[in-house]
C-alpha cells in the first residue's frame, strides 16, 4: 500500500515464495529484536497477496498490542532502545504534529526508532514512516533459500480487526485492492465522513476518529444508503452493485467521487463505469 518505492530494487513476487518469504522475514526481525521475537509471530498478511499469481508487494498487519501496549520505560526497551530516545523523538514529532494525536505521536516515535534498527542490519527502508507504516524491501525466499530477488514489504500497525477489513483485497481480475478500498472512501467522503486505513473512519473537519470497527462502519453504511453486509464490501463488483440496487439517487454522486479519487490517483477506471456519467 505504499506504493513501490523500492523501483531499482523490490520486483513481484509469486504466490509460491509468499509463505517461505514471510517466514524468512520474521526469523530476521526475532534475530535484530529478540526480545519482541514472539510478537513478531503475529504479523500476517493482508490485501491482495497470494491472491494472484503475481503480488507487487506484502502487506504484514499486526496489532498494535503486539508493539507496545503501553509508552512506557520496559515495553520501549523490549525493542532494545531506552525511555530517553524514544521520549525525545516523540515530542518532536509532537511539537510539528498538527492533526496527529498523542497516541499516534508516540507510535510514530517508536517505529521511527524500529526502522532506524532495521536499517542498521541491513534492511532496506524507504518512505516516510508513519504512525502505522514502515516500508523495507527484503530477499525473496522459495523452499530452496533466497532466490536473488527483491520485494517490498509493508508494516501495517493498527486495529488489526480494522485492518483485515481495511485492507482486504479479494483479487479481482484487472482491478487493485485499491479499487474496493477507494469506493469505500468516496462512500464515506459523500456523507460527510473520512475513511483511514489505520485509525478508522471519523467526521470531516473533526479529529476523534469515532468508528473503528468494521461492524460500526458497516452500519454507518446501512443507515445511509441501505442494508449491507460484510460480504458486499469485499470486492468493488460486490460494493458497486450494492449502491446501485440500494440507493440510486446517490449512485451518481458516489461514482463521480470515485472517479475524481482514481484520476487523482492515476489508476484506470473499472470497465463497469466507463461510460458513467
């Protein structure tokens, strides 16, 4: 999800070297964090890997429990770093912040810290890190060992019940995960709400991020524009015919959203809305 930043370097991977490469992965950060070695045994994948025969890069979620349950002195030093460093990385983050919250403050502190780590032994790390990001480009692994290729890997800190919906990706041919999770955004975007992949969904103009949850965002849907379930969020087919049955004076306003966001982002136009107005 963020983009290949590693384009001299990372290359897509196939849906066979996914698992060993994963494994190889977290035996790498066991060996660099060893005290956090067995809460690196829960990141899992998320969006379209393994979808597809070829995935452009991994996205590994995990809890934010797993990385610290509380700011303080003996969680930040089972990373290996004292109190003090974090401590004052965090209000300089703190004091440029602008909407980001404390918690998030303290969170990017922490994985700025982890990727400096990570960089340290020998561990490409690009982009900006975030507080729920750290993009590193590793080996590629088949059964056999490395195979000599690269690929991006992507931290994705959060809510992890927020980010297996969030992220979700059911492969769909010719089309992104992208493509579902922008009709999510511009769905919340017309009725006055903003849609983030990590902190959840909270009115505009506001800074308490009010639902995180995938069963409270599912109903915000439903009271809007008609019932939904969580299957009909799953592919942007499902999620586009849903509106359309359930609510057609939205559609177009929607659709137009969308449109404007995936020209935004530079990305093609489903078939199924080419020639929408």
């Amino acid at each position: 999800m963020g983009g290949n930043i590693f384009k001299n370097k990372a290359t897509s991977i196939p849906k066979n070297r996914i698992e060993p490469t994963i494994k190889a992965y977290k035996d790498a950060l066991k060996n660099i964090f060893p005290m956090k070695g067995h809460s690196v045994t829960f990141f899992e994948p998320v969006g379209s890997a393994g979808k597809k025969d070829l995935s452009g890069d991994l996205d590994l979620a995990i809890d934010h429990t797993h990385i610290v349950r509380n700011f303080t002195g003996s969680e930040i030093g089972k990373w290996g770093f004292s109190f003090e460093e974090w401590n004052d990385l965090y209000l300089k983050i703190k004091k440029r912040a602008r909407t980001a919250t404390d918690e998030m403050c303290k969170m990017r502190a922490l994985l700025t810290l982890i990727s400096a780590k990570l960089t340290e032994n020998n561990i490409d790390v690009g982009g900006q890190v975030t507080a729920g990001n750290i993009f590193t480009c590793f080996p590629q692994y088949d059964e056999n060992g490395p195979t000599g290729d690269y690929v991006q890997i992507d931290w994705m800190v959060g809510d992890v019940e927020w980010l297996r919906w969030s992220y979700y990706s059911h492969g769909e041919i010719s089309l992104k995960g992208l493509h579902r999770t922008q009709f999510l955004v511009a769905l919340f975007s017309e009725i006055g709400y903003t849609f983030n992949h990590f902190s959840g969904i909270k009115k505009k103009n506001t800074s308490d991020w009010t639902i995180t949850s995938p069963e409270d965002a599912l109903k915000l849907l439903s009271e809007h524009y008609g019932d939904i379930d969580h299957s009909q969020t799953e592919t942007f087919a499902r999620l586009h015919s849903w509106l359309l049955r359930s609510d057609s004076r939205a559609y177009f306003r929607v659709v137009s959203r969308y449109r404007e966001i995936l020209k935004t982002q530079k990305e093609n136009i489903p078939n199924v809305l080419t020639h929408t107005i």
